[in-house]
C-alpha cells in the first residue's frame, strides 16, 4: 500500500502546481485604410505636380504613399 500512497501525493502534488503563465501577445498593428475620398484627394494633388497625366498611376502612388507604416 505504500507504493499506491507515493503515487497518489505524486499526482497530487503534480495537479496542485500553478497553470503555466500565459505571455500575453502585443495587439497587432492594424494597417491603415485611407478613404476613397482620401486617395482621390491625393491622387489628385499628385496629378497637379506631374504632367505625365498617368491617373492610375497617381492613384496607386496616393494608395501606396497612404497606406505605407
């Protein structure tokens, strides 16, 4: 009977240990979402400095440029 009684405060020593402490993780950095209104404002500014007339690549630049960390 002693060997049940060794295993017995075994598991019970093992059940009575504190959880494991949990790391809280950083919250994720959200990314940035310009409004439509925001880039074609952009966009715009964009195409007034430029003459080359490329809307869509002023408006990927707007998107880009707002956009970026």
């Amino acid at each position: 009977m002693a060997s049940t009684q060794g295993k017995a405060s075994k598991n019970a020593a093992a059940k009575s240990k504190a959880p494991a402490k949990q790391t809280t993780r950083a919250p994720a950095r959200r990314r940035k979402v310009p409004t439509h209104e925001a880039i074609a404002k952009h966009a715009y500014e964009l195409s007034r400095a430029h003459e080359d007339g490329d809307h869509v690549g002023h408006w990927l630049q707007a998107e880009g440029e707002l956009t970026a960390p």
